[in-house]
C-alpha cells in the first residue's frame, strides 16, 4: 500500500497477479488480474478510484517531513482514465471532493486540474505542476494519478479489443494484465525545499509532452515520431546528457514495443544504455494513468535507496489517444554528497 513497500517489490520482482472473483473470459475461464489487496472487490466505479487515490496522495504530502507546509497553499493535479467502458461520468468530480476531503487537515488545496487521457494523463499532471512551480504560480504542487481496469464492463471491452494477456485455448501472449493503482509526488522548488527543510533526492530537470498520430486500433504503422518528438524535447538535439536508466509502462502489447523500438533506435545518443529500462507493468500490471507518477516514484525510491545505475534517470508514457509525455531527472547534489 506504501511507495517503499511497492518500489522494494518491483526491484525484487514480484507480481501479485490473481484471478478476478467474478469475472471470466469468453473461454470461461477467471480473468487474471492485478488487484489492490487492501480495497474489497465491492467497491465499484469512481468510489473505488477515490479510495486508491486517497492514501496515496497522503503519503506524497506526509512523507517528505512536509508536515511545515499545512498552512500552504497547494496546486493539486490529477490524471484520471479515459471515457471508455466501465468508467463513470461522476468519477473527476467524486476522486477531486475525496482528495480535498482526506488533505484538509495536511494542506489548503487551492488549483485543481483534471487530466482525463489514460496513460500519459498521470505524467502529464506532472508536467503542468512542473510548470506550476516553475514559473512561480505554485509554491507547492501536488501530482498524480489513478486508474482501475477491474471493472467488469472494463475488461470485458479490454478482451473484445484482445488486450488482455491470456493462457490456454484463447491464447493471447500479447496482452496485458490488468491492474489498478495510485501514485502521486509532491513538487516545489529547490529553495522551498530548503526552506522548509523538506527531504528529497531527485530533481526534475525537464517535462515534455507530444502527440502520436498513429494511434493503437488503427491500421495505421506507428514508427515513435511522438515518442521521439518527446525524447528530443526532454534532452534536447544532441543530448544535453545521457540517461543511466529508464522507466516506462511498456505492458506487452507489441505496438508499444515496436513504438520504443523505433524511437529509441533513432533517439540512441540519448541512452547510455538503450536495454537499460524497468517496464514495472510485469509486476504490478498496466496500472493506465496512475503509471508516471508511479515511475517518478521508482526512480526517486532508486536514488533515495542508493541503487539508481546513475544519476540520470528518465520516464516516458503513452496514451492510447496519442499523448505521449516524459520526464528527465537527476539526483541532487545535496543527496549524492550524504
């Protein structure tokens, strides 16, 4: 349920992979899922997106000795699910009136922003309060996301699009596992963090959004133009840097891997490594708009821990409407030199 607990299981391989109670395949067999243990399967639709969300943006704030900031004003950014099959219409406004609940007591959210575009939504939440803090609108700014695919109309449109990792006579190597989860980081300024004597151990260097146009489900062939419009926006033409390792929500599906595979291969001045990546979707599922705020947290948790590969790390997302967003960052100096 902690970002420690689940940075200590990706790095140790671990899945907690099940069959859902009450939903099966067209082979009628158990749908294998990637549940949140700690939420009772009865919790449905935006009740349960708010109740993944809840803990998570809790911990963000609590857990960087940020305890000084509660009479602060915070910029709050999320990234939430698509409209797709089994996501509500009430969901951006029951999982924002359950966050402003859960952080009265810990901090005075005053900005709110909705990202609602699936994968990338999540790092592109990042993105805007990146630019927040940056430019002096926020001196704090609070970013994450949240997604479930365990709803059953959900995974049944998942299986009828033949996305879901499957065994068996309806075999589909090729699918992902569903899963559901929450991630969010709190940003500020280094001279805020200073000044409020906040722990932190990885700086965001740069922030890039950029658009696919062709998309997954079209019969177009999508060669990473978005992607690479990304990286090159991120580090710049020739690389101001090179990355030591990278976090992505690759989950299986082999457009996403031939999307990185071209993108990489023309981006390759950027990686010191261009095998060097941790796709987490083999541990905790593809967890949709909650994936890059959750891969910050990997990273920082490497850096914190003292088992990064070295001190630039970098993340990209995907969405399936085209968005394409990353982020490039290093350790801080304060924390290489303890």
């Amino acid at each position: 349920m902690t970002a420690a607990a689940t940075a200590a299981a990706v790095r140790a391989g671990i899945a907690g992979f099940g069959e859902h109670p009450f939903v099966v395949d067209t082979a009628g067999n158990s749908m294998i899922v990637a549940a949140a243990p700690y939420i009772g399967i009865d919790i449905r639709g935006a009740a349960r997106l708010a109740e993944l969300a809840a803990p998570a943006a809790v911990e963000a704030v609590t857990s960087s000795s940020a305890r000084s900031i509660g009479h602060l004003p915070v910029s709050l950014f999320v990234g939430l699910p698509p409209v797709r099959p089994g996501r509500e219409n009430d969901v951006p406004a029951t999982v924002v009136a359950r966050l402003r609940e859960e952080l009265a007591s810990l901090c005075h959210v005053e900005k709110i922003g909705v990202i609602d575009s699936g994968h990338a939504a999540g790092t592109m939440a990042i993105e805007r309060a990146w630019q927040a803090v940056r430019s002096g609108a926020s001196e704090f700014a609070l970013a994450g996301g949240v997604d479930s695919y365990l709803e059953p109309e959900t995974l049944e449109w998942l299986e009828r699009n033949d996305q879901v990792h499957s065994a068996g006579p309806e075999n589909n190597a090729h699918g992902f596992i569903p899963g559901e989860a929450a991630g969010f980081v709190l940003l500020t300024t280094t001279a805020a963090a200073r000044r409020y004597q906040l722990s932190a151990a990885l700086e965001l260097m740069s922030v890039a959004v950029a658009r696919e146009t062709n998309l997954i489900k079209t019969d177009t062939v999508c060669t990473g133009e978005g992607m690479l419009a990304m990286f090159r926006a991120l580090a710049g033409e020739p690389p101001a840097v090179k990355v030591d390792h990278l976090y992505c929500d690759m989950n299986g599906e082999p457009y996403r891997a031939d999307e990185f595979g071209f993108a990489s291969i023309r981006a390759a001045d950027l990686f010191r490594e261009p095998d060097a990546f941790t796709a987490p979707a083999d541990c905790w599922g593809d967890v949709g708009a909650a994936s890059g705020p959750l891969l910050l947290m990997l990273a920082e948790a490497a850096t914190s821990k003292r088992y990064a590969a070295g001190p630039v790390l970098a993340a990209f997302t995907s969405s399936e409407s085209g968005e394409r967003c990353g982020f490039l960052a290093h350790h801080r100096t304060e924390a290489r030199a303890r």
